[in-house]
C-alpha cells in the first residue's frame, strides 16, 4: 500500500529543493509545477482551453508564462477563471502519476495543498519553511517575477504559520544539509508507522 505525502509551503519556501530530498531517499515525487509546464507546453492539455479564454498568452501554440503573468496581474479576476481550467488538469496529472506508482512512499508536491482542500487525500503533510528573507531572495533570483506579482500570489495563499499548525511534519530549508537531516527523520517516522500499522494487522 503507497503512503501519500503531501508537500507544500509558500512560494520560495524551497519545495523543489525538498522534493529532490525525498526522491534522494528512494521516494517517487510529483511536482505540480512541472505538471503545469506539460500542460502549458505545443499540444499540452491547457493550451486550447486557455487560448479561448486568454488568446494573448499563447505563443508558437503554446501557453507564455510571462504574457499570462501580465494578464493576471492585470485582471485579477482572471485567477479564478484560470484556476477552472488547470486544477482538473494538474489533479488528473496527479491521479496519472499515483496510479502508475508502485512507490512505498510518494510526494506529492502542491502549493495550494490546504487551499485547495488536497490536505484531506493524502495521508501526511510536510510543510516547508524559510525565513523571508531567504524566501524573497530565491524568488527574485530566479527573475522572473516582480515585488508586484509575488504580493498577488502570497495573498491567495494561506499564511504559512497557518500552515504550520495543519501540518504533520516541518522541514526548514535554511540549510541543505539540515534539510536533508530532517526528511531523513521524517521518513523513518512514517516507515516506522507503516511498519506498526503492518504489525497490527
């Protein structure tokens, strides 16, 4: 039986990063933005639904992260309506990936795990956190987003200490090597579970 981990954090919070620390460890991982990516991609699932909502965000058929960036920024609005189209698209994704895992242990990595209600299908919750001022500068580094558009997205996104409180398990990103630390002992607690669940039974 596969155990469900969901991961998630804010923005900049470094859940890729963590992510990559699970699959070290032997655990299969989907990220949801490299789901979007195949989705946003020539002939990916979200392009003609997007172009008949956003016909501006589609260049050489496939959907432009940075026109789209600018239409939400200016018609905020517009989340919502894009959030129609992608989240059935990225969950079925998902399902995809769970479905053709024979993985112990998989990560689900979503952003908008509690705000989106996905907290309640999986079986743990592993937030990750960062100071804010590591947070600000892994997001500027990566310079493609202004101060503008990451005050748009923290604000759709439940605070993190909220977060904190909902989840099972804390990773803190800071340092790699402390990160790593923790998802080790993250892990034997779930194995350990596992295996007295299995006990029992």
């Amino acid at each position: 039986m596969t155990f469900v981990i969901g991961l998630t954090g804010s923005i900049g919070m470094g859940k890729s990063t963590t992510a990559k620390l699970f699959a070290e460890f032997g655990c299969a991982t989907w990220e949801a933005d490299e789901a979007v990516h195949r989705l946003y991609r020539k002939k990916g699932a979200a392009v003609e639904p997007i172009s008949n909502l956003f016909p501006s965000a589609i260049v050489n058929g496939a959907v432009s992260r940075e026109k789209l960036k600018s239409i939400l920024l200016q018609e905020p609005l517009a989340f919502s309506k894009l959030e129609k189209i992608i989240h059935p698209l990225v969950a079925s994704d998902r399902a995809a990936f769970i479905e053709k895992n024979i993985a112990d242990i998989v990560v689900l990595e979503i952003p908008l795990l509690f705000e989106t209600g996905e907290d309640k299908t999986v079986d743990a919750v592993v937030c990750v956190v960062s100071d804010e001022i590591t947070q600000k500068q892994r997001v500027f580094a990566r310079g493609t987003m202004t101060e503008d558009q990451l005050l748009q997205i923290l604000a759709r996104q439940m605070p993190t200490d909220e977060k904190l409180e909902k989840s099972d398990f804390v990773i803190n990103t800071d340092n790699i090597n402390l990160a790593r630390e923790q998802v080790s002992k993250t892990l034997k607690k779930i194995h350990d579970r596992l295996k007295n669940a299995r006990n029992r039974s």
